[in-house]
C-alpha cells in the first residue's frame, strides 16, 4: 500500500492550528493556576480537625477524583443547565469541570505534602516557641513545597493532555481543530500525527523537568 | 552562683504531675524540684515514663493534672481545657530548650540558620546580631567552620551539637535532653556527651534523659529513678547510682554494672 502523505495540505492553515494551540495552551494555563489556588485553599483546610470544614471538602476531592473527567465536563454543560434553569457557555462549563478536577488533585497534593513533614520537625519548631503561623511559614510548608513540586508538574502535564476533552463541548482547541480539518481535508492520517506531534513537542520538555525535579527532591 | 533564695525556691518545680494517654497512665504524680544551675538526670527503664515527663515540662505533651513552676510563672493543669494555648504557650515555650533523640534539625536550613532560626523568628532579633550569636554557639559546641553546611552533610554527633547550639540560641533557662545520645553511633557519643558535660560546668540548668549512667554519675546533682510512670528513687548521684536502697533500682542498674559501665566509675 503506497500512501502518499500530504502535509502541506494539511498544514497549510497555519493560523487555525496556532489558533488551536494557544486556546490549549490557555485552559492548561488557567486550569492549573486555578487548581493550585483551589488546592492551597482546600488542603490547609484538611488539615484543621474541624468535620463540618472537612467532611464536605473530603467529599468534593473524592467526587471528583472518582468520576471520568469526560463526564465532569458534560454534565457541567448539558445537565447543570437543567438545575439551574440556564446554560453556562462551552468554554465555561469545560473551564469549570477541568477547574475543580485538578483542584481536587492538588488539594490531595498539598494535604499530602504538609502531611508528609514528620512530627519531629513539627516539635523542634515548638521547641523553639514558634506559633502555628510561623511554624509553617518558616519550617513546614517550606520543606513541603519541595516534596510538592515534583506532582504538580506530573499533574499539569496529565491536564494539558486532558484539556483535549474540550472538543466534546467544541470549544477550539488543538483537539477540535484538528477533527474540523480532518473533515475539511479528509487526511486523518496527517492531520492527527501531527496533533499528535504538537502535544508531544509541548510536553515532552515538562516531562525531562519534571525528572531532573524528582532527582533534586531525593538529594 | 547558686544563693541561699533559690536552693529554697526551685527555678523549676514541678508538682503531683499526672499525665494519661486515655486510661492508660504514663506519668503517676511525679514532683521535682530543680535549682537554678542545678543537673538533674532521669533514669529508668524504657516506657518508665521519663520522657512523656521532659515532654510534660516543655508541654509538647499537654499534662493531665498537676502544676508545673518555672521561674515566676505557674501553671496549673486538670481545670479542663488547655492550661496554655496560642501565644501564650510559644511563649512559654520558648524559654525552655528541647534537644531531641533524633536531632530534628531543619533540613532545609544550614547549620548556621538553624541556630539563626529561634532567635530571628521567635525573639525579632536583627539578622547581623543572631548570626554573630549563633557563629559563637557553633564554636563553643566545637562546630567552628561548619556554618554553611546543611544538616544532611553532618555526621550525626555534629547534627547533635548543631541541635544544642540552636537550643541554646534562644538563651533558655532550662535545658531538657531527651536521650540525645541513642540514636548515634557510639564513637560520637562522646563528643555530644562533652558538650553537655561543659554545659553543666558553666552553670545551665538542666534536665537529662540519658541511659548513659557513667555520664550521669559524672554530670548530675541529683538522680531520680523512675519505675511504672512514678519515681521510685532519688538522691545525689553517688548514692542512687553506686549505693541504691530500691531493689528496682539495684536492678536496673546491675544490667549496666555487668556491662562493665561503672567499673572504672564505681
């Protein structure tokens, strides 16, 4: 079989596959940043003792954690609509289910992380008459952080590849466009190899970082 | 110097100290009373209670019942809630210095910046003026030039020696050392031991877990033996330890005896 590939065909939209990697670049971008800000939040919550604080926080990581992303996203924009009596646009209601599904990871992260300082270091910063306030400015979170790094960066790269869900709901990203130029060229060949290559180009340099950080953290 | 007013008035004095894990009792009713530049060594066997009580006095572990005095301030426990909290208890804190069995000192942080750490956080003092104190406790703990290395390149007798620096950093009035020597090797025992010894020597008050008997024949005022969370024997070093009356402690201590521990000593 001799398959003659015609990338230029393919490519020659330029624009429309810029187009489709800066909207994949900009849910990654936000997406993590909001996950972070959520997981900071939720996780120092988790760590008070107070149930009617935790309980309900335990329970949005665990929903949220268990159930398919894809489904997140759907039911944000097809079912919520019908609760609340008005539909969120697409890029919101995928805004918001890739939001609060990397929140919930982060907020495993950091509680993971802050619990993962031993009580050891915990007394000899009592010892020294620290306040909680200081004690995790100064001792805790700084040591909890490093530990931190290394997942975060796994669970960024995880949700770059995950905002490619955004085509479900058509929103325009590397994903999409490249399912509207397949049907425009038909060349699903050229055309998702070089998605393909796109991601990978993306992440690939997240995943040698992400190594050399693990390596640093064992130090 | 110890007066004639504080042999009378104890700078620590600690009273009917009762503290349970649940219904499972640690310390039974201990008092102590400890002169200001007096040593006193804890002794006894594991799960005696020593350290639940160290723990008790820098209250890392909240005291079920009792009082506990140190220099002016007294503190009364079993009158529901916490006795201290916030503020008020890192206060209190921080006039006492801790030395853990496993160092504990902050990995994230050179030698220098542990010893930095008390001082600048807890107390404000100016950077300039905590460097220059801790740089002369790393000397006088003989860790001169070992400033800027981190935790994890110190051997763990020179880690323990940083942890006493850092202890010391905050100028307490009373030093408590939890075991500080089981978890080292035994070729660095003695110089952590030393640092201790000379300790005594300038005068600090101290309390000291230790299962080194020699050593605290040699450091201690006073000895308390403890049994079962209580203390069954106490007295000056030289008569608990070479001339004990409870047949516990004869039998505690005879295990160090065979060893050959107090032959040169006894």
């Amino acid at each position: 079989m001799h398959y003659h590939w015609d990338l230029a065909m393919v490519l020659a939209d330029t624009d429309r596959w810029w187009h489709g990697i800066v909207i994949t670049l900009l849910y990654s971008v936000a997406t993590v940043v909001g996950g972070i800000v959520i997981g900071v939040f939720c996780g120092l919550a988790l760590l008070g003792r107070k149930r009617w604080i935790t309980l309900p926080l335990e329970g949005y990581v665990e929903i949220f954690r268990c159930t398919p992303l894809l489904i997140q996203i759907v039911w944000f924009y097809y079912a919520l609509p019908i609760l609340l009596n008005f539909s969120l646009p697409a890029w919101l209601a995928a805004g918001l289910g890739l939001t609060l599904y990397m929140g919930a990871f982060c907020t495993e992260i950091f509680r993971a992380g802050v619990m993962s300082i031993g009580r050891g270091q915990w007394q000899a910063g009592r010892a020294l008459g620290m306040t909680y306030t200081r004690l995790m400015r100064r001792i805790v979170l700084p040591q909890a952080v490093r530990r931190m790094v290394p997942p975060l960066v796994n669970q960024s790269i995880t949700q770059l590849k995950n905002t490619a869900l955004l085509y479900v709901v058509a929103v325009p990203d590397l994903m999409y466009t490249s399912s509207i130029i397949t049907a425009e060229t038909y060349r699903p060949l050229e055309v998702y190899t070089t998605a393909a290559a796109i991601y990978f180009i993306m992440l690939y340099p997240l995943t040698l970082f992400a190594k050399r950080l693990e390596t640093r953290v064992d130090r | 110097m110890t007066g004639e007013d504080d042999r009378h008035r104890p700078m620590i004095a600690v009273t009917d100290l009762v503290k349970n894990y649940g219904p499972v009792p640690a310390v039974r009713g201990v008092s102590l009373g400890v002169a200001r530049g007096e040593v006193v060594v804890l002794i006894g066997p594991s799960g005696c209670g020593k350290s639940t009580l160290l723990r008790c006095v820098h209250l890392l572990e909240e005291p079920t019942s009792g009082t506990i005095r140190v220099g002016a301030q007294q503190i009364t426990f079993g009158g529901g809630g916490k006795a201290l909290v916030g503020r008020k208890l890192a206060a209190y804190r921080s006039r006492i210095g801790m030395v853990f069995q496993h160092f504990e000192l902050f990995p994230h942080m050179t030698a220098l910046q542990n010893v930095m750490e008390g001082p600048v956080t807890v107390k404000r003092m100016n950077r300039r003026a905590a460097a220059d104190l801790a740089r002369g406790l790393l000397a006088k703990v003989g860790l001169a030039g070992k400033e800027p290395s981190y935790p994890a390149q110190l051997s763990g007798g020179q880690a323990q020696r940083v942890a006493i620096a850092r202890a010391l950093a905050m100028s307490p009035e009373v030093m408590l050392f939890d075991e500080v020597t089981s978890a080292l090797d035994p070729e660095l025992v003695g110089e952590v031991l030393a640092v201790m010894r000379q300790l005594g020597e300038d005068g600090t008050t101290m309390i000291v877990v230790t299962h080194e008997i020699t050593f605290a024949r040699d450091i201690a005022d006073h000895v308390l033996f403890m049994d079962g969370g209580a203390i069954a024997e106490h007295g000056p070093a030289d008569e608990v330890l070479v001339r004990p009356a409870n047949p516990r402690t004869r039998a505690f201590l005879s295990r160090f005896h065979h060893a050959g521990a107090l032959r040169s000593a006894g």
